[in-house]
C-alpha cells in the first residue's frame, strides 16, 4: 500500500466518523437531553436565589 491510498482511507474514515457525529447531535432522540444540558447553568442560579430567599425571610 502507498502512501496516497492510506491517506485516502484515512480521510474516508475521518468523513465518516464526522458524519456519524453529525447525525447524532442533531437526531431527535437526543434533543431532550441537550435541553436539559442546556439549562443545567440556569438550574444553579434557581436553587442559589431559593436559597437567599429563606435567608432573608
């Protein structure tokens, strides 16, 4: 095998691989879990302002 034909299937197997993740990310099996990802940040500022909120009181 030469050189040009390892990297044409490297650069098949790269194309795939990047195509597979592609087709993960935006399946609609996993959106709700990147919206709850999403939010996660968020979710700590609630509990945060919940907490000073019963200081306060």
């Amino acid at each position: 095998m030469d050189q040009g034909l390892i990297g044409t299937i490297f650069t098949i197997v790269v194309f795939v691989c990047f195509a597979g993740v592609v087709w993960w990310a935006f399946s609609g099996r996993n959106k709700k879990k990147f919206d709850d990802a999403a939010n996660l940040p968020f979710a700590d500022e609630d509990k945060e302002r919940i907490k000073k909120d019963k200081r306060e009181s």
